[in-house]
C-alpha cells in the first residue's frame, strides 16, 4: 500500500498572513465536520513569502514520521527551484 497525499499551495497577499495561516494549519474548523476535521492532525506545511504550501493525508495508518518525509522533500525542492540559475549548492 501507498502513501496517498495532498499537496495545497495557498497564496495570500502578504507573508504575514501568510505566516499567520501556518500558524493555524491544525485549527478546528467550524465549517467542516469531525471527520474532515480529524484530518487537520494529519497535516503539515511551510511557508516561503507569501505561499503557503500544505502536505496532507486522508490516511490514517501512516504516521506523521512519513508525512514529515514529504514535507520536507517538497521544502527541499521548493527552495532548490528559488536559487538564482547557474548557483548550486555543493
């Protein structure tokens, strides 16, 4: 069995609110039930500028150790893509 993910880029209009949304990645939200609500443990993110990038899963036998993994895979080649051409890190 694989791992199913989700990956969510939000943009907002700053980086404040940007960082203020990552803040609040796991809140309950009214507007959803418990079920899509028990979801919100499941997930996990980072923010560069004023983008929001959100990892989640609707699967609950992987832990959050693999959700993690692509988190950090996805931040990893998000800032990969930032460097300005011809700059590699070595």
């Amino acid at each position: 069995m694989f791992p199913r993910f989700t990956i969510i880029r939000e943009t907002y209009e700053n980086p404040e609110l940007a960082s203020t949304r990552l803040k609040r990645l796991r809140d309950h939200d009214p507007s959803l039930d418990d079920k899509s609500n028990s979801g919100l443990v499941l997930r996990d993110g980072f923010a560069t500028g004023k983008e929001v990038w959100i990892v989640t899963t609707d699967a609950t036998i992987f832990s959050y150790r693999e959700l993690s993994k692509v988190k950090k895979n996805l931040e990893e080649l998000k800032s990969a893509k930032a460097e300005p051409a011809g700059e590699s890190q070595r």
